[in-house]
C-alpha cells in the first residue's frame, strides 16, 4: 500500500490514538515508508506492558526482537 501511495504522489503518515507501547511495535516497522510518525499514544495510557518500544523523554526506541517471536 505504501508503495501504491507514493506511486500516486501521496504522503504516508503512521499514528495512533491511545494504545500500549506493545501495539506500536508494527507502527514502528511500517514507519520506515513513512514522511511523518506520530507514535506517542503509549505516554497517554496510564498502564505499560512489557516488550513494546521503549520511550525516553522525546525518544523512541524500537522493540526487542521477542516483540516479533
């Protein structure tokens, strides 16, 4: 889909509402086809779960490759 969007001229941008750092990992991945990212739902939730991306002030870290199995 990314690659029929650009063939079209479109901008590709990933985001999210309010989610766990765990469901960001495939926003993570699919980022890379992407101009802008906004992945920082996971701040907004008042529980973390384990494995997801690591957040560190203005900075995201990518998942553990145990994200992916």
């Amino acid at each position: 889909m990314a690659e029929a969007a650009h063939a079209l001229g479109f901008e590709i941008m990933i985001g999210c509402m309010v989610a766990t750092s765990l469901a960001m990992g495939a926003g993570d991945a699919a980022g890379a086809a992407a101009r802008f990212v906004d992945l920082d739902g996971p701040l907004l939730a008042g529980a973390r779960r384990d494995g997801g991306l690591r957040y560190d002030g203005s900075l995201v870290y990518p998942p553990e490759a145990a994200l992916w199995g």
